[in-house]
C-alpha cells in the first residue's frame, strides 16, 4: 500500500508540475484534477474496506500522511475552482479585496484549529493514536466533516484537518502570487494609460538607444547597479515604443567601429552646444 500510494503521489506531481495556474483554462483543468483525485480517492476507499494494515504504524502513517497529500491537492483544486468561478467581474481593486478575502479565510482557519495545527507542525506523535486511528475520534472535539470524506472506515477525522493544511499552504501561495500578478497587471495597464495619453517616442537610430541604455547600466546608476542589460533593454522597449530586439548584435557591433561611444560623444556635444547658446541668450 505504501509504495502504491507513493507512486500515485508521484504521478500526481508530475501533472501539476505541468499546470499552469493562472493560466485562462484554469477552471477546466482544476475541474479536470478534482476528478481525477477523487477517482483515486474513491478506489483506496474501496480497497480499505477489505484491506488490514499490518501495524498500528502503518494506519497511522496512512492518515497522518498519505492520505492527507492525495485529499489535500483535492481539496486545493477544488477551492481554485470555487475561487476562480465566484470571482466577480469589475476593476482590479474589487478583485484584490475578494482575494484578501479568501486569505482571510485561511488566516481564520489556523485560529481556530491553532493547537492541532501546533502539534502537527511540530512533528509531535505523542497523540497520534487519538489522531489518526480509526474508531479513536472524538467528535465533540473533531467537528470538521467534508463531501469528498463521509466514510469512518476511511477517516479518522483528523486525517482532514492535515489535509485542509496541506491545501491551504498551496492556497497561501497561489492567491499571493494572484495578488502579486494583479499588482504587475495593474502597474502595466497604468503605464500604457499614460503613453496613451502622452505618447512618447525614440525617434532617433535604434542603435543610438542601445549603446545609451548600455551606458546607463555600466554606470551603475540604474537601480544602485543591480539591474541586468536584458531588463534595462526591455523597459527601455516599452517606455519608447521601440523594438530594441538584438542588442547584443548591435554592442558587439559597437565594440569594433571606431568611435565605440560615438552617440554618448554626440549628446555630450549637443549638450554643450545647448549651454552655450543659453549664455549667449543672456
């Protein structure tokens, strides 16, 4: 049974390994996982029924840790697929305030089930007979109960709480960096608005701004040095409108004409020209 469940464990991985979360299919592919893991579920149930665990040991691994991964990424998937179907419609503002919201909910849940999930995290086993052997729960202290988990053949009851852990860990995650895509998605959108607005354009050569960009970095002066040339490379493509696609091709070029800093020398120039004719104005 161990070996069987961890390979199932492993073969789950593997596919959400290759999920993309925020991706626009979401809601079918957390549908889809819901039941392919409930199927799974359902057939260990099954197989429980008749099945005898050779040790006392065993049975508690099973529901302390088994179990709980598979029922854990059921239960993750099928709180995306409640979130992303009752996300409401509107600005980003009332889409940030839902998502705190289901954090909230996460924070609420650690409140009220602090001390099991003390004992938990802290690896303790001295309770794990009452725990997570069958036939052990006390229900005036276990009160949780779930659709996916009706069975007292299999469930112990607190076999879910470490499985609702499990998934509101995953869930932590996934609604932070929802919140933090929003955020970029947010700042992108504001600074499109503004070159609407106020279009500004590199009207100059393409190889001008390269070598101007490439400057700026080896100064050190954009982001106190640390800032790699392919970024600088591409806010510089978006705040001038410019596509400045093979910048490497053209540095490399720099490097072996003549003048290798020829449109820095050419601004200083320019420059100098402006302050003289300023004085002359006077």
């Amino acid at each position: 049974m161990k070996e069987k469940i961890k390979q199932i464990l492993l073969q789950i991985d593997l596919e959400i390994d290759e999920i993309d979360l925020y991706g626009y299919d979401i809601i079918e592919t957390s549908l889809s996982m819901i039941h392919k893991l409930q199927a799974i579920l359902n057939d260990l149930r099954t197989k429980m029924q008749t099945y005898v665990f050779p040790t006392k040991e065993d049975e508690i691994l099973f529901f302390k840790t088994q179990k709980p991964e598979l029922l854990g990424r059921l239960l993750f998937f099928y709180k995306i697929y409640r979130i992303e179907t009752q996300c409401p419609t509107g600005s980003n503002e009332i889409i940030r305030l839902y998502l705190n919201n289901e954090l909230d909910s996460l924070t609420y849940f650690f409140n009220r089930n602090l001390d099991f999930y003390q004992y938990y995290r802290s690896h303790s086993t001295v309770h794990d007979e009452l725990y997570f052997l069958r036939g052990k729960v006390d229900f005036r202290l276990c009160t949780d109960s779930a659709q996916f988990d009706k069975d007292p053949n299999f469930s112990t009851g607190y076999d879910y709480k470490v499985a609702k852990i499990l998934a509101n860990e995953m869930l932590r995650i996934y609604l932070n960096k929802k919140l933090q895509k929003l955020e970029c998605d947010s700042y992108i959108e504001e600074k499109q608005t503004i070159a609407t607005k106020i279009p500004i354009r590199f009207t100059g050569k393409k190889n001008a701004l390269i070598e101007l960009g490439y400057a700026l970095v080896s100064s050190g002066d954009i982001n106190h040095g640390n800032i790699e040339i392919k970024e600088f490379m591409k806010y510089l493509s978006f705040i001038f409108n410019i596509d400045l696609g093979g910048y490497y091709d053209a540095y490399i070029a720099m490097k072996e004409r003549k003048d290798q800093t020829a449109y820095l020398n050419l601004l200083a120039e320019k420059l100098s020209k402006r302050m003289r004719e300023d004085d002359n104005k006077r």
